[in-house]
C-alpha cells in the first residue's frame, strides 16, 4: 500500500516541544501509522506524526497514545532504568 504525505515548509525552525497543537505545528499534516510489520505483536497504539522542513533541516514531531505507558522520570535525561 504506497501513502504519500506532503512536507511543508516553515520559515523558521519549529520548537519541538512546543506541543502537538501549538501555532507553528498547526500548519503541518497529520499521518498516523497504519501499516506494522507482520513480525510484531497485535499490540498497536495510536501513533501518530507531523513533519516540516526549511533550509536549515527537517523536523518532526511523534504523538503516540498508549495505555500501558507510564512516564516515571521529569527531569531532562533522567534514568528511566
């Protein structure tokens, strides 16, 4: 099954965690991941992502909603171990 997803061009370098629906990711498309490998297992989350790209590189930005996710750490590059 081929998709096509079109990559739009911002100005200026989006802040990545500016969040899902902040004013410079509004402007990007949303694909969510449909298609698995046949090697993993029936456990599939919502996932889904947004891409944009200037002159300086290309940026994007993953949602994943997960039931059996649970974030432990808050500080940045904390130990999740």
């Amino acid at each position: 099954m081929k998709k096509n997803y079109i990559v739009h061009q911002t100005e200026k370098v989006p802040v990545l965690n500016a969040g899902w629906e902040s004013d410079e990711w509004k402007k990007a498309d949303i694909l969510e991941v449909s298609i698995f490998r046949e090697q993993s297992s029936s456990h599939h989350p919502v996932t889904k992502f947004k891409m944009l790209y200037n002159e300086k590189g290309v940026y994007g930005l993953f949602k994943v909603e997960d039931q059996y996710v649970r974030a432990v750490a808050t500080g940045y590059q904390e130990s999740v171990c």
